[in-house]
C-alpha cells in the first residue's frame, strides 16, 4: 500500500470517526488510556514486546502489580509474560467513564474482527459476544468472546456507539479519536504544525508507536453498519500447539523399546491384588490393598485371553516443579528433563491373532483413577471385537513408585508379582501420596495447574505409539492404534489424537475444558478452586466459611458471579466477584496449551502440520456433575464437531427408572436413582442398577468403531429391556425387586442441536 493511499485512508477513518451528530455527544466516554490494562480496552497488543522466537513475533508484557500486597498476582504475572499472545477465549473488558445502558450491549454494537494469522493472510470474520457482565463499581463492561479464536492470529476488538450510556445516549470516544488521529509518521505530513518535543515524549515508546500502526492497519477492514467506533483494541492470541508438536518430533527422532515384564493367561488369573503406595515409606501401614475389578474382563466371557504387564522409557519433559519450562514456540527446543520408566497393563484377545498382530486400542484413564481401574472394565467388550488394550498411568497418578500389583490364582495362590508404575509422590511433604499427587505444578507455579502434567501424559502416549509403530511389543500391530479415554483421558485424548498422527481413530469419552471452567462448575470440584482462592494473598474467597467435619475442617465459599453461554447480560453486586473473575481468566489463559478446547478445532476443520484428519466420536451424557455440559459443548463448538458427538440421555434413564417402580416406596426409589444422577461414568458403570446396559452399549458403540476403522458409528439405541442388576440372582433383592426397562432410547447420534449449555443438574 502506498504511503498516499494509507495517510488517506487514515485521514478518512479519522474524518468519520468526527461524523457523530452533535446530538450525541455523550457524557459517558469509552476509556483509552494505553498506559493501562483497565482504563483501556483489553486484551490489547499494547501489552507485548517483539519477541521473534515466537510463532506471533509477540511475547506478553504485563505490568506486575505491588508483588509485597499482591505476591500471588504477581507469580501468575510472571507465568503469564512467557506467553506469545493473548487468551484463546478472553475475557474482554472496556472501561467506561460512567453508567451504560447494558441492554444496548450486544454483537452488533461490540464485537472482533479477524483480520490476520501472521502469515500475511487478512479476514473480515466477525466474532461476536457471549457472557456479558457490567460491573458499576469499575464502570467496566465484560464479556468472553461467542468462539473460540484461532491461535496466533491477529483480531481487532471493536467498541461502536451502539452502545448507550444510562441515558440512552450513544458513548463517546474522544481518546480513541486522538490517538488514531495522532501523526503516524511525526513529520507534519497533514499540514498541522505538532509540537516536535511533545510528540517525541509520547512516541518515545516505540511499541506505542507501532501499536497505533497495527490498530489503523486492523480498522482498514472493519464494516460497522454505520455505526462509529469509540474504542478498540489489536490484539494476538497466542500459540496453544506449538511446543505438543516439538515435543512430538522430539520423541519420534528417538529410539525407543518395550519390555514384556510378565505375562498370564486369563483362565489362571482369579485375582490382581493392588498393593498401592499411599504414604512415604516401606512400612506396611505405607500400602492400601484393594482388587482390579477382574469379573469385568468376563462381560462377554472368554473374551480375554492373556493379562500381560510390560514397561518402556519415556523421556520426560517436566522439571522437578511439574512444569515444561517456556521455550519459544517458533524457535525453541524442548529440553528432556530426565526419564520416566512407565509400566503398562495389556489385555489380549484370546484365540489366534491375525497374521499382523492384534489391534490395539490405548486407553486413557480419568482423574483420581489409574490404569488399574477405567481400562480393565472397556477391555472385555474391546477384546470380543478383537481388539487388545493397553493402558499407562496418568502423570501423579497411580500411587507411590514402590507399589505392586500381586497375581493370585482363582484359590488365591500367588502366582507372580510386578511393579505397579504408580507415578505419584508427595508433593506437599504431609507424608500422603494423594490420588493425584504430582500432577499439578505448585507455589509459585500453582496457576500452571496440571497443564504441563496434562502434556506429559500425551507426550508419553506419543512414546508409546512410537513404539509400538518401530519397535513394537509382540502380538500388536502396530499399524493399527486406536485411542479411547474416559473423563481425564478424554481431556488428554482430544490433544493426543491432534498432535499424533499414527492414531487411526480415537473415542474421548466425556471430556470438557477448560481445567478451571471444569472445576468451577462441576459440584465435585468446586472446592478445590475455592481453597485456591483461599490460599491467594490477598485471599479471594467472597463468602467467608462454612465448618466441614473432614480435614481441613472449613471449606471456603466463592460467588464469581459469570453468567452461563446465551443467558441475559449480568450487572455485578457481588464484592470481590471481578478479582475472582480475573483470577479464572489468567488461570484459563495459561492453561490454554493444555486445554482439549485449543485442540479441538485441529481434530478436523484446522489439521495441524503432518497430521491428518482421522474418525472420531465425542460422547457425553446430559447433566454430567463432574464435567458439566457446557465444558463439553466448548470443545464440540471449537471443532464445529457437533456431528460427531453421541450425547446419553442420563434424564431419561432416570425419569424410566422412577416411573418402573412408581409402587415402591419413595426411599426405595432413590436408593435406585441416587447412583444414576451423575452419569459421568456411564462408559464404565456396569455394576450399577440399570446403568450396566448402557455402559455397555456405549463400550460396544466404540469397539464396533475401531473394528471398522472408524468407518461404522452406530447407534445403540434401542436399549431393552434393561435388567435392574449386572448379575440379577432370582428372587426379591433385600425387601424389593426392581423392575425391569424397555425398550429405551438413550443415545442421540449425533447430539441434538442446539447444543445443550445449561448445567443440566
């Protein structure tokens, strides 16, 4: 574009923006103080430095706030400034000098723009916005953008007079107006005579100067219906894949090996003994013993021929604080760290293999479970369609390292012992090793959460795959892995199947992001964020306590006050809500690189490098209390997968099984409904009154999908009749017997539209 052409263009859109009719001056202005994050519009390029080891040439910049008052804010900061660009779903925030009306807000009078990826390439896709909060206090206006945006890609925040302020007069923006009609270039080219010394000082800054640029560049595409611009703001969002897919070609240049530790035929194998490592130490008292729930291995009996037990080397890319250190996303290296040995759990089909091995689907086990759980329930129905499965702990998962899994004969006579792989440790130095424990980054590091545990576990998987595609493990083959994962290891599987492209087709089963939108949301997990909150200096929790009877013995209570996806705009009464805000805001910017929602749209309409499009399903159930349904519907909207997602009507299960024994007695009924009212497991359920049939069907949904290599989704509807019991021995069971279902449909393939936002619960 010729210098000419653009100071014209510059001159026109200046000239317009002074077009308001002066019946509309207004009292209210929008904001522009680019010397600040809250009295300008947000996020904002303005915050960087050129940083061209990043995908973006960007990296943040944020100013820290007083680190004696706000020490925690000040560690998030200093996580934050690693980053190459800004959140993928921002909060967006536009400061005001006064009221507004909140009922002028919507995506015709505040709204993006895309208007570039790096690459030179220019858009005019309009975004618009969702989740609205106007905050009286801060005379600022919240929002979350309507999509999920594309990583490292340029896009305009436009704030138009469309919006009103409380007198219904459309907002000002004289700030906006001086900066944009400020001389580009400082050499009197509009016939103005500046003040040389006055326009050094405020050019001095040479990111300013270049910001002003990127914003008259993005306003050059902009269609406002008319309306004209108050405010608005240039901002990158950052790269969410870049350092998977290093780790990725990192793992794939290496040689890698599997070890078949032991291995026993199922007919001599009555019981596995889990000896697990709760607590530091070899005392008795630092084990658990529990049971592998072996009787699922005969869902479809004699379907498993072989229980085997191996281990490989994993490079492992976490330091001792559980984070993968920031390296830049275009030119960096990730650094091996050290190496984890990780042992797998294998159950073979019985009968002959085929000439190439059986197929084999890895599976991803859930939060707080471990391979010894999940994998050994979906491995029967797998096996009867011949397909093996394997299965890994999840990084902190599993235990201690000194567990191990004891092989008892049907007469409970040992016949063998190997090591567990448990991968957790005591991280927090009270001696217990949690379920979880070392999953998760802590102290300084605690907003990274379990974002870099999350792609460690996929870049194990990716190990795995690895070998089993060169090397092998004997009886696979290794040109055919499959991918299923329940809850957290549907979380990881959605990454895990973008990133890697030898996986022929994948299952996630009941996935969600992001991490904190999980946790907010979810009654399960709820705590833990407000603990968090708790635990920040200053503290953020708005609710005061409440005594529990369980250690710690108070629970923290929270208000955030963020409306749902398409409800009505929120005006905030809540003190302290807005830091709370913020503090999910950072904490879910952050975590990006490790959120199935950043993935999803790679999993088909965005294909990252080398890594073909493959066939998968989606599966979630209505009202999930773990991982609620508009956690799932961000991943289904990013990926604009709503045609590949199987929904289970968990409602209508519940609502059959109360109107089937409607001559029971209320108490009777709820002892049957209460374990089927979070279906979140509903994949692995089957030793639950009615919900065995479903689970079932589900398991049978994905199996038939691997068989045929993702060719055939089908619907495993109609259900019925469904039997009360897993096991129904005859007669009354205690003082009842329950009624039988069916037929029943549970399962819409695909999901409904639209797509279910609300809790459900």
């Amino acid at each position: 574009m010729s210098p000419q052409y653009r100071r014209f263009v510059v001159l026109a859109v200046g000239f317009l923006l002074l077009l308001t009719p002066l019946a509309s001056a207004a009292a209210v202005e929008a904001l522009f103080d680019l010397a600040s994050t809250v009295r300008s519009p947000f996020p904002s390029d303005r915050f960087t430095v050129f940083d061209h080891d990043h995908k973006t040439g960007l990296r943040v910049s944020l100013p820290k706030p007083d680190c004696a008052v706000r020490p925690t804010d000040c560690a998030d900061v200093d996580v934050i400034n690693t980053l190459d660009g800004f959140n993928l779903q921002p909060r967006l925030s536009i400061p005001f000098s006064g009221s507004i009306d909140v009922s002028s807000v919507s995506s015709s009078t505040v709204f993006l723009v895309r208007v570039g990826d790096g690459h030179g390439r220019r858009s005019r896709h309009v975004v618009g916005i969702n989740q609205v909060v106007w905050d009286p206090a801060t005379s600022t206006l919240h929002a979350e953008s309507d999509e999920f945006l594309d990583q490292h890609t340029r896009y305009l925040l436009v704030v138009t007079d469309g919006v009103l302020d409380s007198a219904r007069r459309p907002v000002g923006g004289r700030a906006f107006e001086n900066f944009l009609g400020d001389d580009r270039d400082g050499d009197g080219e509009d016939g103005r005579d500046r003040d040389s010394d006055h326009r050094r000082h405020r050019d001095s800054d040479r990111r300013l100067a270049a910001y002003r640029e990127e914003l008259r560049d993005a306003l050059e595409d902009v269609r406002t219906r008319g309306r004209h611009i108050v405010a608005a703001s240039v901002f990158t969002t950052q790269s969410a894949t870049s350092v998977l897919e290093k780790l990725r070609d990192t793992i794939k240049s290496m040689p890698a090996s599997a070890t078949l530790v032991a291995s026993f035929p199922r007919s001599s194998v009555g019981f596995i003994q889990w000896h697990r490592q709760t607590k530091v130490g070899t005392a008795p008292t630092s084990f658990t013993d529990t049971f592998l729930p072996l009787p699922a291995l005969d869902i479809f009996p004699g379907s498993v021929g072989t229980i085997a037990f191996g281990k490989f080397d994993s490079p492992d890319f976490e330091t001792t604080a559980k984070i993968i250190p920031a390296i830049g996303t275009l030119t960096g290296a990730p650094a091996v760290q050290g190496t984890n040995t990780l042992y797998f759990n294998l159950f073979v089909p019985a009968g002959s293999a085929p000439a190439a091995g059986w197929p084999v689907a890895i599976f991803g086990h859930g939060f707080t479970d471990s391979k010894q759980g999940a994998p050994v329930v979906v491995a029967s129905t797998l096996a009867a369609h011949g397909i093996a499965t394997i299965a890994i702990n999840v990084v902190g998962h599993g235990g201690g390292a000194a567990g191990m899994l004891n092989i008892l004969s049907p007469t409970f006579v040992p016949i063998g012992s190997v090591p567990d792989g448990g991968r957790g440790f005591d991280q927090n130095g009270d001696g217990n090793i949690d379920s979880t424990e070392g999953s998760s980054a802590v102290g300084a590091n605690a907003i990274v959460g379990n974002r870099d545990g999350l792609r460690q576990t996929v870049a194990d998987l990716m190990q795995l795959v690895h070998i089993l595609k060169t090397s092998g493990i004997p009886g696979l083959d290794g040109n055919r892995i499959y991918y299923a994962g329940q809850s957290f290891g549907g979380i990881y599987g959605v990454k895990f199947l973008a990133v890697e492209p030898d996986v022929r087709a994948g299952v996630p089963n009941v996935p969600g992001g992001a991490i904190i939108e999980i946790a907010r949301l979810s009654p399960s997990f709820r705590p833990l964020v407000a603990y968090a909150l708790f635990g920040r200096i200053p503290q953020l929790h708005n609710l005061g306590t409440i005594p529990i009877p369980t250690p710690p013995f108070f629970l923290p209570l929270f208000n955030e006050n963020i409306p749902l996806r398409n409800q009505p705009p929120v005006i905030n009464t809540v003190p302290g809500a807005m830091a709370i805000q913020e503090v999910i805001e950072n904490t879910e910017w952050v975590s990006q690189a490790g959120n199935p929602v950043a993935y999803a749209p790679h999993l088909r309409k965005q294909p990252l490098d080398g890594v073909a499009p493959r066939p998968f399903i989606i599966q979630f159930a209505k009202g999930d209390q773990t991982v609620p349904n508009p956690t799932a519907t961000a991943i289904l909207r990013a990926g604009d997968i709503a045609d590949r997602a199987t929904f289970f009507r968990d409602d209508l299960l519940v609502n059959a099984v109360i109107a089937a024994n409607s001559a029971l007695p209320p108490a009777t009924v709820a002892t049957l409904v209460n374990p089927l009212r979070n279906p979140h497991t509903f994949l692995t359920n089957i030793a639950t009154n009615y919900g065995n049939v479903a689970a079932i069907a589900a398991q049978q949904q994905i199996a038939t999908f691997f068989v045929t290599d993702g060719a055939l989704t089908i619907d495993p509807d109609p259900l019925g009749p469904i039997d009360p019991l897993p096991f129904d021995p005859p007669g009354p069971i205690g003082l009842f017997d329950p009624a039988p279902i069916g037929p029943i449909s549970l399962f819409e393939v695909p999901v409904v539209l639209p797509l279910p936002e609300a809790l459900n619960f």
